[in-house]
C-alpha cells in the first residue's frame, strides 16, 4: 500500500501543477480545487488521508488512474455532475472551458476527452 499511496499523491502534485499552469492560480489553490471540487473531499489532507490508509472510494482511484477503460468512463459519468456543480463554485475557474479544465486534470488533450465522454460528437 505505500508504493500505491506515494503512486497517487504523486498523482495528485501532478494534477495540481497541471491546474495551476492551465490557470495560473497558485499550487495550494489548485490542489484544493482537486481534493474538494474534483473528488469530493473535505479537504486535501481527508482525501491523503483516505489514500493512505487504503479507504479512497473506487471512483476516486479510477479517477487517479483514469484512462479510457468502461470503468473509468463510469466513475466519470457517475461523477460529472457533482464536479461540474462543485466547479460552478470555483471563482478562478468561470473563464475556462469546463472540458479543458477536466482534460488538463486528467490529462489529455481537450480533443481526446471530448471524444471519450462525446463518441457521436466529432470536433
């Protein structure tokens, strides 16, 4: 579990510093918009905390580890609207393309992800 758990909060610097270079808000504000608005956390230390001790819910991983696979595709949908009402919150993040926020946190070009979560829709 310590090797999944360092994989994953390096997972979560990265998808930080990726928001925060998208944005240009500050690190700390980046890593909070993740843990609370993107997976529904209290707070970054709740959502370490629930990785370290092996507690995250399988939608969270599947969102760490996200590729194209049904699975994550699922916790996705599952998720979507609870991350697009958290990010309506999100005052730094009104000028930006809700999809290419997401893209960028996930880490794919805007277009791909389009293409995931849209198959019928080409751009």
């Amino acid at each position: 579990m310590p090797e999944e758990k360092s994989q994953y909060e390096k997972i979560l610097k990265r998808q930080a510093r990726r928001l925060a270079n998208f944005t240009e808000c500050k690190l700390n504000q980046a890593q909070r918009t993740i843990a609370i608005d993107f997976y529904g956390y209290k707070s970054l230390k709740d959502l370490k905390l629930s990785l370290e001790n092996g507690l995250a819910a399988t939608d969270t991983i599947k969102l760490l580890e996200f590729d194209e696979s049904y699975e994550c595709l699922i916790s996705l949908q599952r998720n979507w609207e609870n991350i697009n009402a958290a990010f309506d919150e999100v005052d730094y993040l009104a000028c930006f393309d809700r999809i290419e926020v997401i893209a960028c946190i996930l880490n794919m070009k805007p277009s791909e992800f389009e293409n995931i979560i849209n198959p019928s829709k080409k751009r």
